[in-house]
C-alpha cells in the first residue's frame, strides 16, 4: 500500500499554524477524506507519564511500547540522537495508511512539501524568502514579497485546494 502524502504546515512561533491545521482538518474531513496530523517539536519533553507501566517498560529497554485503551490507541518509541529526521517519519506514515492525507504542524527541515503560515504583524520576513522549499505562503497580506503563491487566510476552501494540489490529490 502506498504511504499517504504528507504535507508541514510551517511558521514562526505565534503565526497561527495550529488554527491553521485545525481548520484544514475539519475542512478535509467535511469532503470526507480521512487525515492524519503531526505535532512537530523541537522541544524535548516526555509525551509519557514518568512512573506509569507503559512509561517503566520504556525504561526496562522496549524498543516500542504500546497502549490500548477503549477509546484510544498510542505508541511510544524511543529514538536515538543519530535517527535522521525523515527516518521519524516512517511508523507514523505507516500507523497513517488508511488516511488520504498527512498534516504535520512544523518541521522546517524536512523533504515533504511546506507550506508557512505568515502574518502582517510579524517582525521577521516570511521563511520563504530564505528556504525554496517552501511552496506557498498563507497570509492576512496578500501583497507580500514572496517567492512563491501567497494565498489569503481567510479562505480555508482555497487553502485546502491549494494543498490537494501541491500533493497530487487534486
């Protein structure tokens, strides 16, 4: 089964990335297609409760553990400093296979397409000024300086199709 393509919704801190991703998959969802997301983070802290089970067979050495509730299924699995980023990727993408679409909020540095979140007020110019990689622009100002499309904010309809199109699901 081929993996489902995977899309990082980008930005600075405070640009609006995670309303952003919320609202594409409700949107995505509303046309029925079945979307998985990704938080990326660069800051270092433990998604599982210390003391826990699941958290003492991680310390005994399990190379993944898992939890299985009613409502809720979870991984935990432990990677090495030398893992590179894009290897990360790999079991979520898998755990992913019957969705249509992968959202990951951040990573900047990846190969998958990016899309930055940008906002007027915003001290810094775009990232896209900077990094080629990125596809297009979402902002409140659409006369910004950009080397790529800048969609408006304030159309989650266009943004959403824009994104269809960037991964070939159009």
């Amino acid at each position: 089964m081929t993996p489902p393509p995977r899309i990082h919704i980008v930005g600075r801190r405070n640009c609006g990335k995670t309303t952003l991703v919320c609202d594409l998959i409700a949107e995505f969802t509303e046309r029925g297609l079945r979307v998985a997301s990704i938080k990326h983070t660069h800051h270092q802290h433990e998604l599982d409760t210390p003391g826990k089970d699941s958290w003492k067979h991680r310390q005994a050495g399990a190379a993944l553990v898992g939890i299985l509730s009613p409502g809720m299924t979870a991984l935990f699995r432990p990677y090495e400093q030398t893992h590179r980023n894009e290897d990360r990727y790999l079991p979520l993408i898998t755990a992913a296979a019957d969705c249509q679409l992968v959202i990951v909020e951040g990573d900047l540095h990846t190969i998958a397409p990016k899309v930055e979140v940008w906002r007027q007020a915003a001290v810094e110019p775009p990232w896209a000024t900077e990094v080629s990689e990125i596809c297009a622009i979402v902002s409140d100002d659409l006369t910004a300086d950009a080397p790529c499309p800048v969609w408006p904010r304030s159309n989650i309809a266009a943004i959403a199709d824009g994104l269809l199109r960037l991964v070939d699901l159009d």
